[in-house]
C-alpha cells in the first residue's frame, strides 16, 4: 500500500463543499472519480480541512492510499488529465509514509477571505469576494481582530450544526490588511470551528460599519446570537496547511 500526499488548488462556485454526498459534485468526489477512472480503485480522500460550498482553496492538502507502486508525478498527471474541465487541479504529489495524515498531521490551518469596499459591484472578482459597498474603518475592525487573536471559548462565532467536541480554539493570527478596493483578512489556527472564520469576518464587517460590537461581551455571551451574520462563501479561501515534519 502507498499513501500519496497530494496538494490542490480548487474553485469552489459550483461545488457543494469538500465532503462527497448525493447532492452533487464535491472536491472529493471529483477527486474519487479522477482516481478510479486511472486505476480502478476509489480510496478514501483525506483532507487536511473540510471546506464548505463555495469555499475555494489555493493550497489545499489531502491523502489517499493506492495498492500501487505508481510514481508521484504519474498519479499527478492521470488524475490531472481526468480532472480536465473541472474546478479542481492537483498541484503537487508525493509519496509519503503511512505515518503522515493530512487532517491529524497537521499543525496549522490558514485562510484568507477577501472584502471588496468599494461602490462599484465586483466583476473580475465575483464569486471570490465579498463586496461591501458601504467604506469600512479598518482601524475599528484591527483594533477588534485583536481581541480575537488568543486561547477563547469561541460558542458565538460558530455554527448550530458544528460537530467539534470543544468550543475552546486558539487564534494564532487575526490579519487585516487593505490593498486598493480590496481588504483582506488573514487567520491562522491548529483547528476552526465550523463557519468560525466566516463569522468572525461578519462580525468584524459590522464593527468596520459603525455597529457597536463588543469582542468581550461576544465571547462572554457564549451564544451565536450575540456576534454578527456569517460573511458569504465566496471570499474564503484555504492557504495553506503546515505540518511539523516534511513527510
């Protein structure tokens, strides 16, 4: 048995996540399919997160094991070549040892969501951003984002059907930065919580807009309610995912 380590960069539009179900094309599915279709097996994919309908990733990780002695930049090219027209292509491949899991492996996880601020709808950016038509007080969202940055009970910046075990997560980074029109937001943790990224944008988003957050009434509240909306799909991205030891 080989375990192949792959990387991927995917467009998550039309896609209904990560996770393979009867509703439609996923990254794992279609990854599945690219396998099968190859060598006639459909193993397992693990990924190093589980992305949600129409999240994208630039750097995503996951693994697979083949009964096959296949080269690296083989399985690299056959599931490339049946991957063709769809939104998802494999970066990288390499053999790794069975020790190696993209999930429990895995040290740190960093996503990036975008905030177009700007009057003017976006074009060239749709589907990859969220656009705030309204000007934000970057300074108002920094001073908040910092108050995140930490060891929390994160109950009300997750979602009602989250699955983790624990609400306590430590935000290593919380990142604004503004380029032109466009803001972006830089996060970086061992694990999320489900929607947590995307609520911590919506959160700050209304405190960029004059709304009377409080960071610390937030996480004291321990209630959903209490934090505000969950910012769209469309401007999250997975960056990178970081492993302690090269496998």
């Amino acid at each position: 048995m080989t375990r192949y380590k792959i990387t991927l960069e995917y467009d998550g539009t039309d896609l209904i996540g990560w996770q393979e179900n009867r509703q439609g094309e996923s990254v794992q599915s279609l990854l599945k399919d690219a396998i099968e279709k190859f060598c006639g097996m459909r193993p397992d994919v693990v990924a190093a997160g589980r992305t949600d309908a129409g999240v994208h990733a630039f750097a995503m990780v996951a693994h697979f094991d083949l009964e096959s002695d296949a080269k690296a930049d083989t399985v690299k090219r056959a599931m490339n070549f049946y991957l063709t027209g769809k939104p998802v292509v494999v970066l990288d491949c390499e053999i790794v040892s069975e020790d190696f899991n993209a999930r429990f492996s895995c040290v740190r996880r960093n996503y990036k969501y975008y905030v177009l601020n700007r009057s003017a709808p976006a074009v060239l950016e749709k589907n990859r951003v969220w656009w705030v038509p309204r000007k934000l007080d970057i300074s108002a969202m920094r001073k908040a984002g910092a108050q995140l940055v930490g060891n929390h009970d994160f109950t009300s910046f997750r979602a009602s059907e989250c699955q983790a075990k624990s609400p306590i997560k430590t935000l290593d980074v919380c990142k604004i930065t503004k380029h032109g029109d466009m803001i972006e937001f830089d996060f970086s943790a061992r694990s999320f919580l489900h929607h947590q990224v995307r609520n911590m944008v919506g959160t700050l988003v209304e405190i960029g807009l004059g709304k009377p957050y409080d960071i610390g009434e937030i996480f004291a509240a321990k209630n959903r309610s209490a934090a505000g909306p969950t910012a769209p799909a469309s401007g999250l991205f997975f960056v990178s995912a970081d492993y302690a030891t090269d496998d």
